[in-house]
C-alpha cells in the first residue's frame, strides 16, 4: 500500500523539494498551492497525512486546520503544520487547533521524513514498513537494528541512515550531492569526501569477514545499493 501525503505549500520550490523527497521514500504525493482549492481537494479525497503551510493564499493553514477537525472524514487526519520562525503564538495555536506536530522553516528534511514515518507509523499502521529487506540484510527502522545472516551490526547514526537511504530504491544510483541532501540534510554543508568516509566506515561494518559487498561504487557517478544482492548469496 502506498502512503498518500497531500502538501498544502504556496512557496512552489519548497513544495517540489518536499515532493522529491517524499517521493523518494515511496510516498504518492499531492500538492496544492493555495488553502481554499485544498479544503475543496479534501472533501474529494483523504489523503493519509497531511503537510499544511501556515500563510496561504485562500484561507490560512490554521483555518483549514480548524475546518478539517470540525470535519467527520478529516477528524483524524494526521497534520503537520510548517511554520515561519517567530510564529511562537500562532504555534501554540496550531496545535490547540488540532495539529499533530509542527516544524519551523527552514528544516531539515530528514527531520521532517522522520516525523513523517513516525506520524504515519502511530497512525496508519499498516500503510508503513518498518522492515526493509535485500538478501540477508535486514533494516529495521523503527528499533535501527541492522542484522546480516541474523547477526547484529554495529553502526554508527550516519552510516544507518545512508544504509536504509540506499536500500529503499535498490538499483537507483544516487551522486554524492544526492545522498548528502537526503542523508545529511540540504541545509547542512559538509565536503562531499564526507560521503565516502562514510560509505568506507558503512562497507567495513556490513562486509566484515564477507564476499558480497551490498553496495555498488559507480565510478563518476555516486553509489547504489545493489539490485543483484537481493538475489544472490552472502
Ligand atoms: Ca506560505
């Protein structure tokens, strides 16, 4: 089953950056630039979460917020609000008015793709995997244990997020600059050298004493995770 998260965001390059990256974690995204034509998508249809820009054209984010509560099919409806910096009160309202959390902009997208999974994990259950599973390695992303062959990893918080980044589009190849935006976050500047420090650090702690090395170096290119190690033996 594929999540649906609907954006509600006027600021049309943080909406495609959102979208992106939603996408990319295997969401089916929607966006709506303005509040009104949002209130009037959602008595159509019900997404499973809801992102809800504060200042929009229509009606604000908080309004809809309040209408949706006040609303049978969108009661429950997981909502998280984005907010400008110094919105301290009308925060405070947002989640009086019924928000499930709240982030203030600018965030990092991680942070945000987490409070997402996290929502939907309380929420919507059974829309979300926790298990991501390629040949003997098996992530668990809510306990962040790692097992090959059944056997516990050890790996550090950078090198388990670039491991369940890789794994969750097996096959694709991500450049260096991709996986710094998906793993480190777009608002974090560190050296792309950075990326295959870690790569390094996350090869020596899935391969030890192995053969089969789950992850594909594409010269010029980036890494991936290997669609081939699914189905071959350790
Ligand atoms: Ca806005």
């Amino acid at each position: 089953m594929t999540p649906r998260v609907m954006i509600v965001e006027d600021e049309e390059a943080l909406a495609l950056l959102l979208r992106y990256n939603l996408e990319a974690e295997g969401y089916s995204v929607e966006a709506v630039p303005r509040g009104d034509d949002a209130e009037t998508r959602l008595k159509e249809t019900t997404p499973d979460l809801l992102l809800l820009d504060w200042m929009l054209p229509g009606i604000s984010g908080i309004e809809l917020c309040r209408r949706l509560r006040a609303r049978e099919t969108t009661r429950t409806l997981p909502i998280i609000m984005l907010t400008a910096r110094g919105e301290e009160q009308e925060r405070i309202r947002g989640l009086a008015t019924g928000a499930d959390d709240y982030v203030v902009k600018p965030f990092s997208v991680p942070e945000l793709m987490a409070r997402v999974r996290a929502i939907l994990r309380r929420s919507r259950p059974e829309v979300i995997a926790s298990l991501l599973r390629a040949g003997d390695i098996e992530l668990d992303r809510e306990t962040h244990r790692v097992r090959r062959s059944g056997r516990e990893l050890r790996l550090g918080p950078t090198e388990f997020r670039l491991l369940e980044f890789l794994m969750k589009s097996p096959g694709r190849v991500f450049s260096r600059e991709q996986l710094l935006d998906g793993v480190w976050g777009r608002d974090v500047y560190v050296d792309e050298r950075t990326v295959d420090v870690h790569i390094g650090r996350l090869r020596k702690a899935v391969n030890r004493g192995r053969v089969k090395d789950p992850i594909r170096t594409v010269r010029g290119s980036g890494y991936a995770f290997d669609d081939q190690f699914a189905g071959a033996a350790n």
